[in-house]
C-alpha cells in the first residue's frame, strides 16, 4: 500500500492534495482577473481579499468532493456518471408516461396562472414560453436533424419585423401577420438550406453564423426601411378589434368599454400569454406528432449517419429542407409574439448571443427531447430575473451551469426515449 494512503480510511491523500491545490490554481486563473480588479475611471483598484476567500472556498470545496469521491458512496456515485448514457433509450412496451398526469396538472395551472400573477411574473412567463418556442424550432434542427444551426435568431427577426413593417407600411394586424411571418421564416429557412446541403459540422455553423449576422446587419442598415438601430414602434394585439389599452386609436374601441368593466393594464399580457400558451401546445402536439412519423425518423436517421441515411433510399435534401423550413417557421412564430411582447423592435435584440441561447437550452435540455428543452428554456430564462443581485457574475454563472451538466449529463437533462414493441409472433426477435 502507498504510503501516502492510510490504512485505516484508505484514502489516498496525496492524489487529494493535488486535486485541492490543481482547483485552487485554476481558481486563482479565473477569479484573479475577473473579481480581484475592480476598474475605478482611467484606475484600478486590487481586491486580493475576496480572490482568496473564493480560492479557498474552491480549495475546500474540491477537498470534500475528492474524500467523498473515494468512499463507497462516491464510488457508486461516480460510476453513475461514468455508465453509457448515449443514444436513444427504448423503454419497456407496457411502460406508462408519468406525463399523462402531469400535463394535464399543468394546464391547469396555466389555466388559473393569469388570476393570481402580477404584471411582473406575466412577462416572465411570456418570456420563457416564447423561448419554448424556439427552443422547440431548433430541436428540429439541431437536436433531431443533427444541423448545427448557429444563426437561428436570424428567423426570430424575421417573424418580428414582419409585424412591425407588416404594421408600418401595410397596416396589417398582430392576427394577419402570425401565419405570414411564419411562412416568410419558413421560405428564409428553405433558402438558407439549399446552399448548405453538402455542408456538414462547423462549415455549416460558420455559413448559419453569416447569414444570422447578414439579416441582423440589414435590419442595422437599411434606415429608411427599418429605422437602423432607432428600431420600429409595434401595434398591440386585438381580438375582434377591440383594443387593450386605455383609450383607443382610429376611432376603436377599447375592449373594458365594450364589456363595460374597469380598465386594466395587464389584460394586454393575459391575453398575448393565452394566445401564446395555446400556441405552444399546438407545436408542442405537432412536434409530438412529426418524431413520430417517417420525416421524423428520416431526420433521426441523417442525424447519426448521413451516408446511410443515403444509402437507404432517403432524399437528403428534402430531410434538410424539411428540418429547416419547420424550424424556421416556429422561430418566425415567436418572433411576432415577441415584438407583441415588447411593443417595439430593434437589431439589438438579435444578436449572436441569442442564438447561443437558444442553442444552449437545446443542448442542456437533451438533443431531441421535447420536455427537456421546455424545462431548460424556463431555466435559462427564469433563473437570470432570480439572480439579478448576481447580474456582475450572471454570465460566469452561466458557463458553470454548462460545465455542470456536461460531466453530469452530456445527453442534457432528458435523452430521448422510444417506447418498445412487442414482437409479432412467428418473427424472429
């Protein structure tokens, strides 16, 4: 036995040691630059004292990890990280979905959401159903299809401006432009997938990349048509035409005085939340339906091997084309309920950044899971209004969410699941 491990706890001491002092330089890498100097105008001022109480926090931190790590406990802990979790888990034929109760409670929830929330929990909820919807378009893309898609936002845009330009130069409503801004994001998809159908891995992110930061670019540019960086003012939404806000414009009529009740400020955002729940249900269902049928498998199958894909008779390019059009149009959906959402538009809300986002929740949610990317999209856009205290440290938050969950579950949240078959009898297993 080493000596540097005792006998009676068998734990190896000087592998502890070194893993301790290894995280707390790694620590020191990280924190030093980031809180040890804090800018003062022209200036800086060092603050040594709050690097070492985050060193030595990592240092004792990774020294409990590492003992743990080397008990009984630890092991079968980490022998659970280290089982072969790829691929797609086939369940049992007589298995029952838990989601047979669970969704129908969380309808209900929605269902009564509205009557107790506030203005400030509604907009966060818009938020994080509009990045469902997202999240939703680039699973088909990324997740199911296997297409690193890394200018997605660009069709966001597209389904955002439609109804401010559609608003601005047409007069076209929020009721008009929801089916035409999908349509316009799913011919941008088409187009956008026929230069890059021979195109694989970080070639087509870097042709995805350009032709995000092109559209973005035009919006940014093009003044007279779009208003450049002053962006574009967005009508709100009506139903019937009757109008949401206090006094109506164009000789409308607003919707508390046609029902005669009080007036009330939210009701604009209970109803872009009704309509935008009921619309995700409607991909959610739609999404539910497609994996299931031969386009489904046919992007499944171009995701793990292309050229067997191929070679099993399957027209590549209209799996591709496929992939992107229906993403694109889920992505030109949430964009005109953002720009509802927001009452104005301008390039800055279409960056890169967003795009990684979106990617992200693909990612962490599971690639090809349905109920993970809607749990990971609450949580990416949830939890940044819960740690605004934290904002100066939200970004760094964020990277070690993703190292996180890349050791503990590289599949995301929830892999993709199949349900077995029974065989028929008098074929062979």
């Amino acid at each position: 036995m080493s000596t540097a491990k005792t006998a009676s706890s068998g734990f190896d001491i000087k592998r502890t040691l070194l893993e301790t002092i290894v995280a707390g330089l790694l620590a020191l890498i990280v924190f030093g630059p980031v809180v040890g100097v804090v800018l003062d105008g022209y200036d800086f001022n060092a603050e040594p004292t709050r690097v070492a109480w985050l060193v030595g926090g990592v240092m004792a931190g990774r020294l409990v990890i590492s003992l743990f790590l080397q008990t009984a406990a630890g092991q079968r802990m980490l022998s659970g990280f280290e089982s072969g979790g790829s691929g797609v888990h086939v369940r049992a034929p007589d298995y029952k979905s838990r989601l047979r109760y669970i969704i129908p409670a969380l309808i209900v929830i929605a269902i009564v959401f509205p009557i107790f929330a506030n203005k400030y929990l509604l907009t966060v909820v818009i938020l994080g159903l509009i990045y469902v919807l997202l999240g939703l378009g680039l699973n088909i893309v990324v997740g199911l299809a296997g297409l690193l898609d890394l200018g997605y936002v660009a069709f966001y845009a597209i389904g955002a401006y439609g109804l401010a330009l559609g608003y601005q130069y047409l007069g076209l409503g929020f009721w008009t432009v929801l089916p035409l801004a999908a349509i316009a994001a799913a011919l941008a998809g088409c187009i956008l997938g026929f230069p890059v159908l021979r195109m694989h891995g970080d070639y087509l992110a870097i042709v995805t990349l350009g032709f995000g930061e092109i559209i973005r670019l035009v919006l940014n540019n093009w003044l007279s048509f779009t208003g450049g960086p002053n962006g574009m003012p967005v009508p709100s939404p009506t139903i019937f035409g009757l109008e949401f806000g206090r006094r109506a414009k164009d000789g409308g009529v607003p919707i508390h005085e046609f029902f005669g009740f009080d007036y009330n400020p939210n009701l604009k955002f209970v109803f872009i939340y009704a309509v935008l729940f009921l619309v995700v249900l409607a991909v959610l269902y739609i999404k539910h339906r497609l994996t299931r049928m031969p386009v489904g498998r046919a992007w499944e199958a171009l995701r793990e091997d292309e050229i067997a894909c191929r070679s099993m008779g399957l027209n590549h390019v209209l799996v591709k084309l496929s992939a992107f059009t229906l993403g694109a149009s889920t992505a030109g959906l949430a964009g005109v309920f953002f720009a509802s959402y927001q009452g104005f538009v301008n390039p800055s809300s279409f960056t890169f950044f967003e795009s990684a986002l979106i990617l992200a929740i693909v990612v962490l949610g599971g690639m090809g899971s349905t109920v993970g990317v809607v749990i990971a999209a609450f949580v990416l856009t949830v939890a940044p209004e819960l740690l605004r205290s934290f904002s100066e440290y939200r970004v760094l938050l964020f990277g070690v969410l993703m190292v996180v969950m890349m050791i503990w579950r590289p599949r995301g949240l929830i892999r993709i699941s199949r349900a077995g078959v029974v065989p028929r009898k008098g074929v062979a297993p």
